[in-house]
C-alpha cells in the first residue's frame, strides 16, 4: 500500500522558521548598513550652534598634528575634530611606551 506520510505541524513550523532564517543570513549586510556616501556627507559637515558654525574635520583627512597627546594612551590615539568632537583610533599593540618621567613616547619605527 501506498501510504502517505504527514508532516507534524511542528515539523512544518521549524522547517518554515528555518527557510526564513537561512533567506535573512544570506542578505548581505551591507544591505542594512548606511550608504558609504551619506557617512562621508555626515563626517564633513558643519553644525549651527546658535549664532556660530563649528566645522568638523573627516576622519579620513586628519594628520598628527590634530594628535591630542595628553588624551592618547599606550595603545590609542585621540584627534580633535573641532567642535568637541574626538576621533579615537585603536591599536592592537602599544604604539607608546611610559618613560622614567612618566611620559608617553612613541616607539621609533626606524
């Protein structure tokens, strides 16, 4: 005889929950992120506070010079981007070391 097998309602349910997760992870997750372009715009904007305009550096464009030390440790680097804005960097390793005085010194690449 030919019988039919039934799937349990429990059975549908998981395989149906699952097909939903599997179609979810597959979309990329660029796809929720913001557009590249409209964080560019963002970074380099000015903001109105009241009567003044404060204008931001973008992140991409700071040197060492906007470097503030006395806000870096041994293992980060804190910029000013104008207008109470700090940019951070975090290393994986110590890019300074703490001298006799107590000091942070960078280490000499050379």
């Amino acid at each position: 005889m030919n019988q039919r097998k039934t799937c349990n309602p429990i059975q549908k349910t998981i395989a149906i929950l699952l097909s939903v997760c599997l179609v979810v992870s597959a979309i990329p997750a660029a796809a929720f992120a913001d557009d590249s372009d409209q964080q560019k715009e963002r970074a380099g904007t000015s903001a109105n506070t009241g009567s003044e305009a404060i204008t931001y550096l973008n992140p991409e464009d700071v040197t060492e010079d906007e470097a503030i030390l006395s806000e870096s440790g041994e293992d980060y680097t804190t910029f000013d981007l104008g207008g109470k804005k700090r940019y951070s960097i975090f290393f994986t390793e110590n890019v300074r070391f703490k001298d006799e005085n107590g000091e942070l010194t960078d280490y000499d690449p050379a």
